[in-house]
C-alpha cells in the first residue's frame, strides 16, 4: 500500500478529485496548506508573497493503482507554469477501519 | 519508529486525546481536513438533520452527496512496539458502528529529532 501526496492548486484540487472519482477512487483527504517551491514564493509588484496558498491530497491505494492515481494528478494539475506542485510517495504498512477494525482499504 | 495517522470524526477528538493520555501517549498532532471515504460522501455523517426533501431535491437536480466531510486528522509518531496498543485504543473509542468512523494508516519512520536536545531516535519522542 502507497500514500500518496499532491500538492496542488487550490483551482485543480477540484478537478483532480472529480478525475480520481470517475476513475473510481473515491477515498481522499484533503487538507489546505502554505508552501513554496524552488522559486521561493512569487513577487507581484513590489509585494513579495513568500508562501502560497495550496490544496495537499492524500490518497492511499494499493501498489498497481500507484502509477495510475498519479498519471490522473499530473493530467489534471496540469497547467505547465511554475507552481502545479509535486507528488509524493511513501509506503503504508497497515490500514485498518475503524468501524470495524478490518485490516486493509 | 511508525507514524499512525488516524483521520476520525471531529467530535471524537477529545474523547481520544484522553484515552491516549491514558495510555502515556499525550504527544499528537492534530489538522482539521477535509475527506470522503467509499461511500463518497453522506450527508447525514454532519449530526445535523438536512430536510429529506432538501437532500431529494439536490438529488434530481444531479447534485451528489456532500464533495467532502470535516474530518480530524490524528498524526502520532510512536515506537514498534507501542503501535498495537494505540492502534486499539483508537478503535476502541471511535467505533460507532456507523459509516464515517474512519481509518488508521501506519507508516514506517526513518528517524526523529527532538529539535531543543538535539537527541534522535527513540529517546526523542519518549
């Protein structure tokens, strides 16, 4: 089992959930986040913004659905200028329910 | 080292904080999220009652059920061995037999530091 992490937009958070839904995962959390990248933030003006506003997704699946969740992210998210984040994958060892304690997604 | 996330209903958050008290485990992070689960969402997980023909309504104008349910977010980094143990205390009191109690995932963890003694492993989060 994989977790995996989007940041995203806050503008594609929408459509990335609606793509994962149709393609049948449906269990995500979503939790709104501050950050920079490697351009460290933007500068408008004079006004220099040092962390943006952004939506992080968490999604746990098992490994085959892996590279298929984060080709839909990176399709979805896609804008192709600085700031569509980064995807990140870690390993879960155990899920478990809690309404029923059954181990497993 | 694991990280156990557990994402529980935001009621429910005090009542675990004190078992976890209980068991010699205060230390957890706590983020209000949003989510959804296999069931995509339903309306009814809020405790507050949403007229039937309101919910009817939204459903023939092709309106789904609620997009995301308020959820806490639990982090805690503990020991191998303690895992089980928080693991079924958690349980334990979020069951509610209904869906929407939601799930514990568990992580492995390479290391931890406590930031103020500079110490590592296992005696930083004891």
């Amino acid at each position: 089992m994989k977790m995996i992490r989007a940041i995203v937009r806050p503008e594609a958070a929408d459509a990335v959930t609606e793509g994962l839904e149709e393609a049948g995962f449906f269990s995500l959390t979503k939790i709104n986040v501050f950050g920079r990248g490697k351009q460290k933030g933007i500068t408008v003006g004079a006004t220099h913004y040092d962390e943006l506003s952004k939506i992080m997704i968490m999604i746990v699946v098992e490994d085959p659905s892996v590279d298929q969740v984060i080709k839909l992210i990176k399709y979805k998210a896609y804008t192709g200028n600085y700031g569509d984040g980064k995807i990140f994958i870690t390993n879960v060892e155990k899920a478990i329910t809690v309404r029923t304690g059954e181990k497993g997604l | 080292m694991k990280e156990i996330i557990a994402i529980i209903r935001p009621k429910k958050i005090e009542h675990t904080k004190d078992a976890l008290d209980e068991l010699g485990f205060p230390s957890v992070t706590a983020i209000p999220v949003l989510g959804r689960g296999n069931q995509r969402g339903i309306a009814g997980e809020l405790g507050i009652d949403i007229r039937p023909d309101a919910v009817a309504q939204g459903r023939s104008a092709g309106m789904k059920d609620m997009k995301y349910i308020p959820k806490r977010l639990l982090s805690l980094i503990v020991c191998d061995e303690d895992v089980d143990e928080i693991v079924e205390a958690i349980i334990k009191v979020n069951q509610t037999d209904q869906i929407g109690d939601g799930k514990i995932f568990i992580c492995p963890v390479d290391d931890a530091i406590r930031v103020r003694t500079d110490e590592q492993g296992d005696s930083a989060i004891k």
